[in-house]
C-alpha cells in the first residue's frame, strides 16, 4: 500500500491487487502541513518561505530529527546541502520509511541523495555546475507542468548524478545536466538538481505550486485569518485563566504577540514597556500611548539612566550588548514582581530564531549576541508562550493587519534591542545620544515626506567616532561624522543597501548639517548584507 494523495480533505491509498488498482479512503485529516529536511543548505529557510508564500504551512526540521508519519503531513522536501553525498559524514536521512507512504521532493543534494541510495550514482562532476541554465523537458511530468519547453534555472552544485535507479525515468535536462529532473515511474518521488526556490529559476514557483497542490493534494488555505483564529483558540485552552507578563520593544513582533494574547486573555496579560534611554527621538512616549489606544495593559518604565550608567566607559560592541541585557532583565524582574501570580511569558521569538536553534550547522560563530530575557522564565519559574514562533517576519505583519493593528505599526522597520547604543561606535554618552537621536530623526521624517520609509526594510543613521573638518560661514570647524544606512530585505538575512534619490540623500545631509549643531559631514554606507551586517555593531 502506498501513499497516492490528499483532495479536499480525504486521504487516498492504493492498493495494487494483480493487475487491479483499488482506492481506498482511509481517514479525514485537518492542518496538513509540509516537511522540510534540513542539510545544511543556504537555501533551505527560502525554501520554507517559497511555501509559505502559496499560503501552505511548512515546518523545518533537521536532518537527524526525521519526521513520524502523521496524517497531518502531505509531503516532504528535502534541501541541498554544502556537503557531498559520497563523503563519508554525509547527512542522511532513512528514504525508506517514507516512499510510497508520503510524496517526496528532492532539491539538489536532496534528489542526489534519493539517487545514491536507491541505487542511482552520484559523482563529482568535471567543472562545477553553478549558475543560470536551460531545462528542457524529456518526459511529461505533473512536477514540471506548465513550466515551459525550456526553463531558466539555477544550479549550484559540485557533485552530479550520473546514474538515476531504476524505475526511475528522466523528465528534464540541461545542456550539462543530463539528470536536472527525474521521478519513479508510478510512486510520488521527485528529484531536481536545480533550485527551484531561488529567483534565478524563473518557474521555480510553479515548481513548488505543482508539488503543493497536484502532488501534495493540498489546499490554499494557510492564512493570517485562520492563524489568527486558530492561535487565539489555542492561547485560551493553554493559558486558561492564568496572569501572563510581556515585554514590549515597540516593534511588530512584540506588539503582533502581545495583541494575539489579549485577544485570547485580556486584562489577564500586563506588558512591561521599559524605556532604556535607547530608544529614538520621544520614541518612549509616543509608543506607550499607541500601545494605551490598542487596549493592551500596559506599564511604561523609565529606567534611562540606569542603562547610561552601565553603559559609561564601555566601547566594546559586545560588552554594550551584555551591559543592556542584564540591566534590561534586571529591572523586567523588578516590575514582574510587582504583578502577583504571574505563570507565563510572553516573548516575540519568531520563526527565524527558532530555525537557528536547531539549525544544522549549528551558532558555531557568534556574531553579535542578542538582547533578550534568557534566563528569565528559569529564574521566575515563568513558562514561554511564544505564538509567532512558526512565522517569518513578512508573515508577522500580515497577521498584525488581519489583527487590524495600525500601519505605523505593522509597517514599523525593524529596531534592535540595544537600540541607539550600537549605532554609537564607541563609548555612549548623553551628548552623543541627543545628537544621534536628533539626525535620526530628520532622515526617518524626511523618508516619510518622500513616500520612501514604506519602500526600504530599515533605514537608520550611526554616529562615526570620527570628527571632520568643515567650514561653516567664515568659520573652520571639527565636528562628528555620521552615516545613513538604508536596506532593502525580505527577512533581514540576507539585504541591499537602497538606491536612494541623489536629490534626497541632498536634502537629508543640508537638514542634518544645517539642523544639527555637532555634525559637519553626513556620508552613505553602500554596503551588502553580506559580506557587512546591517547594523554596524
């Protein structure tokens, strides 16, 4: 028996008797979702937001974590790899357990992987195969429909299949690439050694559709309107009627979960928004009166200068990071402790947090630590609730508009949690903040006035430990040097920076040089996110 395919709602198997084909439905199932087996590749989290983006929920796991079986699974793919399959650590995955049971797609090393090991051969190829190229269809195939007679696609790899096993058919080739594309001849197991979730593969979306909707038998109906039903419903069984502490940022993640949890508990949740001196031009009030307008429970706590007074002296990027976060959780406890019978936690962790947790290659390089309350719940014997842990961050602005939540917000560019501190290089002083502060706030307003802000993903200025000769009327100065970074990203990992007007990049330095008593040069930073950071620190 073998697995056929979901429609509607019906799970279908076949039973081959003889020369007789025999359906059988054998169960309902609800929340179908599909797997992605994690190798390793740079490619496997687009992947996921490939799928994601046809409204299908996806979840991805690492490759030594195999999935169990469960009817709420449709499918599952497997991702590409920086490793060969012919090394003798290569990551493996028991291909056994699910073919004929579940549809299976393989990417690159995924589908060299199903040819290894069912048989096939996989060697290194003569030059590596990267870059754009050609897919000619040899054979119909329901993966490959209506993708073209030839289709550019996008190759990356060092190894190539050389042999596919049998009963095992080519459907697609390249001009250097003679097994692109191959499947079985009746069970639902596909591989390609192109990337169809790159832009590059300029049908790749039609790819992934195929597999979703005509091989999966899935439906589109994972949307902001269904997560959000279906986590409020989920937040109210969990929770009960428990109290719950938040800490809010003023960002979309923190606001989008802290709204999801007062939807499902109200008044039952208070949100601690901590001023930590940090933050941009009268940032503090005007967020606490939005989050106030929105319903939410919340105390404003300004604990400015005890954050400045743990700051002075301190240079090091990283020190400034763990500076702030042990006052931050220092002074999120002191008010927690005020709110009697407190059980949960709520955090705006999203799904790109949780995915490098886990991740296959692991964090073995820190680069920068990140604000947040660890330590925490263990401390206060709090439990986690974390309901956008499973979102990217384009999907926790959808649900933050379903939820109804304002633009400004739901729009609001990301803000990091040190905040100002790590766009001063160098030690932070009161002088330096009011001057940084203030440039900042002309180039936001000013992307604002020229219909810009909506059009980047973060925009900012840094405050140089640099000072400038100028000449300002009949006078010669040496003053601070800062720099605009503005960024376009769908996620944040990977980002370009905005080719911004020259005419507008004019009128915010005249505004800042002019505005500004302090600053005498205003430079743009044109780097990439890699090999820069978005941040500077």
């Amino acid at each position: 028996m073998w697995y056929l395919g979901f429609y509607g709602l019906i799970v279908v198997d076949l039973v081959i008797s003889g020369n007789q084909f025999i359906f059988i439905v054998t169960k309902l199932c609800m929340s179908r979702k599909i797997v992605i087996i994690d190798f390793g590749s740079q490619y496997t989290q687009l992947i996921a937001r490939r799928v994601r983006e046809q409204n299908v929920y996806c979840e991805i796991v690492p490759f030594y974590h195999p999935p169990v079986i469960q009817p709420e699974i449709a499918g599952i793919i497997l991702s590409g790899s920086p490793a060969s399959v012919n090394q003798a650590d290569a990551p493996d995955f028991p291909l056994e357990n699910y073919i004929g049971k579940l549809p299976l797609l393989g990417v690159c090393y995924g589908a060299q992987l199903i040819s290894k090991k069912l048989g096939g051969k996989v060697e290194n190829a003569d030059k590596r195969e990267y870059g754009r190229a050609g897919l000619i269809q040899n054979h119909t195939s329901v993966l490959l429909h209506q993708m073209g007679t030839k289709s550019q696609v996008w190759m990356s790899h060092g190894d190539t299949i050389t042999a596919i096993p049998k009963a095992y058919r080519v459907t697609g080739s390249t001009d250097d690439v003679l097994y692109a594309a191959f499947e079985h001849e009746f069970l639902p197991v596909f591989g390609v050694q192109f990337h169809p979730e790159v832009t590059h593969s300029l049908q790749g979306a039609q790819l992934i559709r195929n597999f979703l909707f005509d091989i999966c038998g899935l439906m589109p109906d994972w949307t902001p309107a269904t997560f959000v039903e279906t986590t409020v419903q989920e937040l109210k069984a969990s929770i009960g009627n428990h109290k719950v502490i938040c800490g809010l940022s003023g960002g979309v993640d923190s606001t989008v979960a802290a709204t999801l949890v007062h939807h499902a508990i109200g008044h039952n949740q208070t949100c601690i928004f901590v001023d930590n001196g940090l933050l941009r031009k009268g940032e503090f009030e005007q967020v606490l009166s939005d989050y106030r307008h929105l319903g939410l429970n919340v105390i404003g706590v300004d604990a400015s200068e005890r954050f400045l007074s743990a700051l002075s002296g301190i240079a090091d990027p990283e020190q400034k990071r763990k500076a702030i976060g042990r006052v931050f959780i220092e002074v999120f406890e002191q008010e927690a402790k005020k709110i009697e019978g407190v059980t949960y936690l709520v955090q705006g962790t999203i799904y790109p947090d949780v995915i490098e947790s886990v991740s296959v290659k692991g964090p073995s390089v820190t680069i920068k630590s990140h604000h947040n309350v660890g330590g925490l719940p263990e401390k206060m014997h709090l439990k986690v609730v974390e309901p956008l842990k499973y979102l990217f961050k384009d999907e926790v602005r959808r649900v933050g508009r379903d939820l109804g939540l304002r633009e400004d917000f739901v729009g609001r560019h990301p803000f990091p949690g040190p905040g100002l501190a790590i766009r001063i290089l160098g030690d932070i002083t009161s002088e330096k903040l009011s001057l940084l502060k203030e440039a900042d706030s002309i180039f936001i307003e000013a992307l604002r006035e020229y219909e810009l802000y909506d059009k980047v993903w973060q925009a900012f200025v840094v405050l140089l430990p640099v000072q400038s000769v100028g000449v300002m009327g009949d006078e010669r100065t040496y003053e601070n040097v800062v720099a605009l970074r503005s960024v376009g990203s769908n996620d944040g990992m990977t980002a370009d920076w905005s080719h911004l007007p020259y005419e507008f990049l004019a009128y915010v330095s005249n505004k800042i040089i002019n505005g500004v008593k302090g600053i005498n040069r205003v430079v743009y930073d044109i780097s990439s996110k890699p090999p820069a950071t978005i941040e500077w620190e």
